[in-house]
C-alpha cells in the first residue's frame, strides 16, 4: 500500500516536472525567436510599435529597443532554468499585454502588422489569427506558471 | 509573502538587466534608434488614390466646401472629431447613411477620416459612399492625427 501511495506520488511530480520542463522550452523558444528579428531591425520594429497606435510618441524608441532585448533575456533565463519566478511573471505580462494590444486594435478597426516574429509592416495574416495564436501563448505561459507553482508547492524545486 | 517578494525582486532585476544591455547596444550600434524623436511632418502629397492632403483638406474645411464624416467608432468621435463632422462608422453605414445624406447636399467634397496610417475605416467608408453613387468623396489618411496636429478646428460630443 505504502509503496503504491508512493509510485503514484512520484508519477505525479514527474508529470509536473516534465510539464514544466517541455512548456519553459516552449517559451524559451518562442521568445528566442521573436526577438531575434525586433534586435536586428530596430528601424522596422519601431515603425511597427507607432503603427499599433497605443503608446504615445515619446515611448515609442524606447520601447522598440528595449523590448526584443528583454524578450532576449527572458527567453535565455527560460532556457537556462534561472529565476524562474520573476521570469515566469514577466513573460505572462509581456504576453498578456501583447494580445491585449491586439485586441484593442482589432476592434478599433486598425489592421496592424503584428510584429509578433519579424518587423515588416505588411500585414499578412488576419488579425484574428494574432489573437488566437497569443492566446495559444499565454496558456502555455500560464501553464508554465502553474506547473512551476505546483512543483513548488511540493517542495520539489526551491 | 516571501515568493511575492522574490518573484518581484526578480522580475525588476531582469527589466534592469534588460533596459541596461538594450541602451548600451543601441549606444554602440550605428543604426541605433535615437531615444527622443524629432516629430514628423504632418502633411502628405495626394496619393493619387482618391486621397486627400491635410492642407487641402484644411482649405476645403475653411471655405466650407466640405464636408467631413468621421469612420471611427461613436465613442472615438465622442471623444472629440473635426469640427462639424458627421459620425457614420462603415459597419453602421446602411442603417445611418439615409439619414446622413441630406446633410452631404451642397458640398462639393465628401472628406472620410479615421485615425492612423493604417487605419482601413475611412478607405470602407469611401467605398461605401462611392457605391451609394457620390462622386467626390476623398480619404484623409490618418486624419485625426494630421488633423489634431496641425491644430485645425475640433469639437467634442456626439
């Protein structure tokens, strides 16, 4: 009986923990990816950042350069598994502030180029497929949290 | 309480870290953005396209010539339009515009605007008004922006 209690204990946290090893790669891959093009094409990547119409003029640089970087960042801390807490938080704001953006603008009838993987300002996919791809994003976030927590919670990780 | 604390702790130290590497690299790199922008230019040439410049825009508005109907959501317009504008939002065009017509009669121009260069309101609109059979209708791309720029008349309220 002890030794059942047990396996099934251990299937469970190992469940959790290649959950939580499969999604931070995810992530890590997908914000790898997104920054690389943003870093090499900043001239792009802001006129991409105006076009969203969002943030006020005086932002807009800013933001265009320190964003793919802090994207760089986070997706190198997934990857390498270090502080993971503030990571995780991040990238669930950054992702959830990304397909709020984008929803503003769907209903504010601007067709924005995402911007999301390159900085070319043709938008070339419907902006509905933005949404639901980010909000595929922020679930796998979201999951990354959780499993984290859930490991956490059973002394498994500090 | 002590994971909040951690987890923004970490967070704040990645936004540091990321902020100080993004600065530093676009310092170094020669096509780095410059942090404060100068303004552009707010006038435009006539694309050709059924489009019109803010400064003819301007004049047609000055001499009563024109007449001007904002394509951005009611609220929007509420928000503040080109002084005596009309609303007619593209989506609410068949329900609307029958009511609306009167008042185009006289006018030697039909002006739709919207706001932002990619905004696509204004371009559905002018559609709507070209298949309605008017004849002078023109677009002011990124209207509201040129508009509020150059500091030309506003008004707010519906």
């Amino acid at each position: 009986m002890e030794a059942a209690k047990h396996s099934v204990l251990r299937l469970f946290r190992e469940k959790w923990a290649v959950a939580d090893v499969l999604l931070r790669l995810a992530l890590a891959g997908i914000l790898l990816a997104a920054s690389a093009g943003k870093i090499m094409d900043p001239q792009g990547f802001s006129a991409v950042v105006r076009d969203y119409q969002i943030l006020p003029s005086a932002l807009i640089a800013p933001t265009a350069v320190i964003l793919p970087w802090l994207e760089l960042v986070l997706g190198i801390l997934l990857l390498a598994g270090r502080m993971r807490l503030g990571t995780l938080l991040l990238v669930n704001a950054l992702l959830l502030t990304f397909l709020g953006a984008l929803i503003a603008n769907y209903f504010r009838g601007i067709d924005v180029a995402c911007g999301c993987f390159s900085t070319t300002r043709e938008a070339s996919s419907p902006m509905l497929w933005y949404i639901v791809r980010d909000g595929a994003f922020v679930a796998l976030a979201l999951g990354a949290a959780w499993a984290y927590r859930a490991r956490l919670r059973r002394g498994l990780v500090d | 309480m002590k994971a909040v604390y951690k987890t923004l702790t970490q967070a704040v130290a990645i936004v540091v870290l990321a902020t100080a590497l993004s600065l530093g690299v676009n310092a170094l790199r020669p096509d780095g953005l410059p942090l404060v922008e100068a303004k552009t230019s707010a006038t435009r040439l006539d694309q050709g396209d059924g489009e019109i410049s803010v400064k003819d825009a301007a004049m047609l508005f000055a001499s009563g010539r024109a007449v001007f109907l904002d394509a951005r959501s009611q609220f929007e317009f509420e928000q503040g339009h080109v002084q005596g504008a009309i609303s007619l939002p593209p989506r609410e065009f068949a329900s609307q515009f029958q009511d609306i017509k009167p008042r185009l009669m006289g006018k030697e121009v039909v002006i739709t605007y919207c706001d932002g260069e990619r905004c696509l309101l204004s371009h559905a609109l002018a559609e709507h008004l070209r298949g309605a059979g008017l004849k002078n209708v023109r677009v002011l791309k990124n209207g509201w922006t040129l508009w509020t720029t150059e500091k030309l008349p506003v008004e707010k309220g519906s």
